[in-house]
C-alpha cells in the first residue's frame, strides 16, 4: 500500500511540474521495493521517471535508459501496457532528438 501511496504523490507532483520533488519520492518508491522484492511497480515507475527527466530536459541517454529499463521489467512482469507505453515513448523521444 506505501508503494501505491508513494507513486501517487510522485505522480501528482510530476503533474504541477516538480519533477525533483517527484523524482525523490520515486527514489524511496525504488527502495522500499528492492528491500520487499516487489518488482510490479517498476514499470511504471520508471516510466514516470523518464518523462519526468523528458520535461526537466535532462540527458537523452538518461532517458534512453530508463525507457529501456521500463520496457525490461514491463516484459518481466508481463505488462504489456507498460511496454507498449514506454516503446511509443522512446519511439517519439528518438523523433524529436533526431529533429533538434
């Protein structure tokens, strides 16, 4: 339930546009699952984290790899929503990357 409480609230705030504030809580989202071994919200989390670094226009390769990262887990989990989220993502990233 801390899980779903903490992604949330990372969401909200990614919404009013604090990616950081965002960014810190998907951090202690990440933790709290390595510590239980929950790997079901790592999808989604690091798809939150890649457009959160999109809209704070941070390092492509960081995008890069955490849309990579999403794909992994969203396939390790089954998640096929996820994965084709996180593909469509990358795909339209690489776009405007290439166009810029």
């Amino acid at each position: 339930r801390i899980v779903t409480l903490l992604y949330y609230c990372a969401e909200y705030h990614a919404l009013i546009k604090q990616f950081d504030v965002s960014d810190q809580i998907l951090a202690k989202v990440l933790k709290v699952c390595k510590a239980n071994h929950v790997t079901y919200y790592l999808p989604r989390v690091k798809l939150l984290q890649a457009n959160n670094a999109i809209n704070a226009d941070r390092n492509p390769e960081e995008v890069k790899h955490l849309l990579d990262e999403a794909m992994v887990f969203a396939r390790f989990n089954d998640n096929n929503v996820a994965e084709v989220q996180a593909a469509a993502l990358l795909s339209n990233y690489e776009k405007i990357i290439r166009t810029n």
